[in-house]
C-alpha cells in the first residue's frame, strides 16, 4: 500500500505523531491529509517522555518534518 494511502485511511483516528528533531510528540485525531503527506490535527496533546505537557487544539504539520505516524488504539466505553 503506498503511504498517501495508508495515512489517508486514518483519516477520523488518533495518531501519534513523532517530528524531526522534536523531544516532544504529537496525539490528536488526524483530519485531514494531502499528496506531500502534510497533516492537520485536531484536538491535539503534546507530549514529552510520555506525559501531557500542554494542549494545543488544532494543528498542522509539514510532511517532510514528520518521522513516524502511528495510529492509536481506540479507547472502548465500558
């Protein structure tokens, strides 16, 4: 599968999103991505070894500074 694909399949998920030369990473649910793999966030946490550090709402980040893009386990209310 070609990785335009893939990430636009987790269109409507939370990602985990880890940028070059970042010690933080990225939570939010991905809205939207394009052709360049360009991403918009929303709802999004920053975190830092492993802990909230703040919330910063809505987000978009440049294709070329995202190293790794992991979708998150959907949470199930008991």
């Amino acid at each position: 599968m070609f990785p335009s694909k893939r990430v636009q399949s987790l269109v409507g998920r939370r990602v985990h999103v880890e940028m070059k030369g970042e010690k933080s990473v990225l939570e939010g649910v991905l809205t939207s991505a394009d052709e360049y793999l360009n991403l918009h966030l929303s709802k999004v946490n920053e975190l830092e070894d492993g802990e909230r550090k703040r919330q910063l709402g809505s987000v978009v980040v440049r294709g070329n500074n995202v190293v790794l893009l992991t979708p998150l386990e959907e949470r199930t209310q008991e």
